[in-house]
C-alpha cells in the first residue's frame, strides 16, 4: 500500500475542495448575505489541514495500484462528507450539530438527497447554494468514478461493458487515460447543465433557482432551495423540464457523448441498457397515471400524467424533486415507486440503485432459467448490445444483487434496533443505499427526527450505495491488507 502517496493526493484534494467555498461566498455577497464567515472559516480550515497532510509527503511520487484504488476512493468520499460539513456547522443561520452536517452533506456528495433541515425559504442564498453545488460536484465525481476509475479496479455497473471495463485488472496501474475520458465525460455533464438552466430560466425560474434547481436535476441529487421542492413552481413547462433532463442524467453519460459526437439518436436505439431504462420509465409512468386518475387522486388525466411523470422519474433515477408527496398516494403506489429506484439509472450515469444493466441482466438470467425448465440441454447464451456477456459477469451480478440484499437487511434491522418502525426503517434504507433521497413512514418529510446513530448510520449507508457496495466490503476483508 502507498500510504504516503494516498496521503498527498488527500492532501492535494483537501487544498482543492477548499476553494469549492468561494462560489457560495460569491453568491452570498451579490445576494445580501449578512454573513459569510461560514465559508471563509470552513476553506481556511479545510487548506491548512490539507497542506499539513501534503507537505511532509509533497515529494512522494509513487504510482498507484489497484488496491490503493480502492482505499484512495473510499477515503474521498469518507472525507469529503466531514470537511464539507464545516459550513453548515459554523452557520448560524442553520446552527447544525456536526451529526447533522456530515449527514447533509454525505447526501449532497452522494446524489442522494435526503435531508436534515427545515425551513429552506428562509435559509441564507449561500448555504443553499452550497447544498446544490455539493451536488453538482458530487455528479461530476460519480460519473468520472463510474466509467473510468472503477472499471480499472474491477467493479461497478461499467465492469459489464467490456469495452470500457475488461474485469478486474490484478495490479493495474491507473493510467492518465483517464484524465482525457474524465474531460469529454465533464464536458458533456457541463453541456446539460447549461441546457438545464436555460431551460429552467426561460420557463420562468430566476437565476439562482434555476442554477440551483439544474445542478440537483443534472446531478441526481433532490436538494432543493425551497421545503415544496418542484411544487414551489405553478408552472407545468418547469415539472416537464425537470423530468426530462432527470431522465438525460440517469443515462449513461458516455453514450450522450457518442450520440452528439455522431449527430444521431440510433446509439440510443441500439443501447440494450438504454432501452430497458426508457420502457421501464415509460411502462411505470402509464401505471402511476392510470392508477392516480382511476382511484381519483387527479380527476384531470394531465394533471395525473404530470404528477405521475415527476415522480416516478425522480425515484427511478434516483433524484428526489417532488411534486407531491407519494406517500400519501393511494393503495400499491408508495411501495411501488419507492421500489423503482431498485433498478435505478444506466451505468456510467449520476443515477443511483442497482443499475439498469443488472436488473437486465437479472431479468435475462431469469426468462433463461425458464427456458432451460423446457429444453435442458439447450445453449442459451445471455446478449447485451448484440454480443454475449460472458458467465463470469452473469455470476458477478449475482453475486451483487446478494450482497446488496444483505447489506439492505442489515442496514434496515440497525434502524429498527433504533426505534424505527418497519415502513421507516425500509423506505430510509431504501432512499439512502439506493442514493434517492424520499422515505415513506416517519421519513417522508425529512429524515430530521432520525436519532444521531441512525444519521450515521445511513451516512455510512449512502456513502456505500454511491460506491456500489464492493468498493467499501473489499476494504473489510483480511486479504486486502496483507502484503
């Protein structure tokens, strides 16, 4: 293991984040701020802790393997989620404890959305700037780790396309290609949130909604800048807008390159995962609205399409911008759209769940299991994108979707040894491993009346699901830090 080495990139990173305060401090100065301490305090902090990490290891140029990989992405995110807790703790303006500021901000950074606090309208215009941009950023790191990072160390949704990701790699050196993917994949990200915000601007939003509204739509994330979400806006263009680019966000971000690098939608066609995304988004889209205009929760079928489209796009791509509180929807609705999220966004998107590459290839493994009931002996191989995904792969989401029911289990009887009820425990679990964000239960509000150990507990939880799981378990393991 390269301690020294892991331990001057933190440092470095430290240095950098810190200057991650100055666009709330901007903003809070061209908005009437009183205070703006928070930010000045927490970035001195956050740069002297960094260069005390750097400088006795400034020199210390080792390169990095994969299980330093492994270590070196798990302590981003882990320490991230305390230094970005600072503003919210020095504000007076929110007063957070630091329990509940790691917990913001574990959710900012991992897309997940859920949230500690109450009464946003009367926030200061930087603290709710800095909730969207924890997002934003939290985005752009999801997709770099996505598609070029964890591929290399042999994990993740990519892992299945083995063109980008070729298994897991015995000592692969990280190598500085991926600093050229992580550039087209940033400047597609960059493209639609420019996109977004216009968009949102010209359908009426002012520019610090629709800046801090595009940065939790791109990012997945569910932070909003005021406690009604997307029903602080009247206006239908916004609701659509919002659900169509939480769909773009939830796609794999590669693919919108290839797509406008090409000039055409057929990539999109000929994308299996792609496909499987938008049938099941429409397929539960209709659902929800039949069912909201049938047991008369929207007499107006515009209405129950409107609402219906909001929401199940917001859960299944993981985002949290509501509409309407579904937890009070009647009959199989709640748990229904609560479950979408199971699936998620595509790989290699800022979308969290499982993945729609593994719950196709789960569903695949399924019907072929069927199939062999009938014909024994037949051969009947699994395909994604017209080639044949290889056994090991097939086993390896197997493995997965085992562990990420365990881990659920686990997580969800922590919560009730909590004092949680049943509801509670599983939407909570449910929202936080899956980085969605709404709960149901004693949650569906906010997750402020949680105790200090289950904020932890599902800090821990989010931070899990962002890493897809294996990524965190590994670092478990006896074998990891043998030599």
């Amino acid at each position: 293991m390269q301690f020294k080495a892991i331990q001057r990139i933190l440092g470095l990173l430290l240095m950098l984040f810190s200057l991650t305060m100055l666009p709330p401090i901007m903003v809070g100065w061209l908005m009437g701020d009183p205070d703006l301490s928070p930010f000045w305090d927490a970035g001195g902090v956050l740069f002297v802790t960094g260069i005390v990490l750097w400088v006795p290891v400034r020199r210390v140029h080792a390169i990095l393997r994969t299980r330093d990989g492994f270590l070196l992405v798990t302590l981003f995110w882990v320490v991230l989620s305390l230094a970005g807790a600072l503003p919210f703790v020095f504000s007076d303006a929110v007063a957070a404890s630091f329990t509940d500021g790691v917990f913001e901000t574990a959710s900012g950074l991992t897309t997940t959305g859920a949230t500690v606090f109450i009464g946003l309208d009367g926030f200061p215009r930087s603290i709710l700037f800095w909730r969207t941009e924890l997002h934003w950023l939290g985005g752009m790191g999801v997709i770099v780790l996505a598609v070029a990072i964890m591929p290399m160390l042999g994990v993740g949704g990519m892992q299945i396309y083995k063109a980008e990701a070729p298994g897991p790699i015995k000592d692969a050196k990280l190598e500085p290609r991926i600093a050229e993917t992580a550039k087209l994949l940033w400047y597609t990200y960059l493209a639609l949130t420019i996109l977004c915000v216009l968009a949102f601007r010209l359908a009426g939003m002012d520019w610090f909604d629709a800046i801090g509204y595009s940065f939790s739509t791109l990012g997945t994330g569910g932070f909003a800048n005021h406690d009604s979400s997307l029903a602080y806006f009247s206006n239908p263009a916004i609701h659509y807008i919002a659900v169509l680019f939480m769909f773009l966000a939830g796609a794999n971000f590669g693919l919108h390159f290839i797509v406008w690098r090409s000039a055409s939608f057929k990539p999109y066609l000929e994308d299996s995962e792609f496909r499987f995304y938008f049938l099941l988004t429409a397929a539960a889209i209709l659902v929800v609205a039949l069912s909201l205009y049938a047991y008369g929760t929207y007499p107006d079928p515009f209405d129950a399409l409107r609402y219906a489209s909001v929401q199940v796009v917001s859960v299944l791509t993981s985002t949290g911008l509501v509409l309407g509180d579904h937890s009070v929807w009647p009959s199989f609705l709640p748990i229904f759209i609560t479950l979408l999220v199971t699936s998620g966004g595509c790989s290699g998107s800022t979308g969290g769940g499982m993945k729609s590459i593994r719950f196709l290839l789960l569903l695949k493994q399924a019907i072929r299991e069927i199939n062999l009931l009938v014909h024994p002996r037949a051969h009947i191989p699994i395909k994604v994108n017209g080639q044949v995904v290889d056994e090991q792969v097939v086993k390896g989401v197997w493995g997965f979707f085992f562990i990420y029911a365990a881990l659920f289990i686990l997580f969800m009887l922590g919560l009730m040894a909590d004092g949680l009820d049943q509801v509670t425990a599983f939407s909570a679990v449910a929202a936080t491993i899956n980085n969605m964000g709404l709960g149901l239960g004693d949650v569906s509000a906010n997750f402020a009346p949680l105790s200090n150990f289950s904020k932890w507990w599902l800090s821990l939880c989010m931070i899990m699901g962002r890493l897809e799981l294996l990524t965190v378990l590994v670092l478990l393991t006896p074998a990891f830090w043998r030599r």
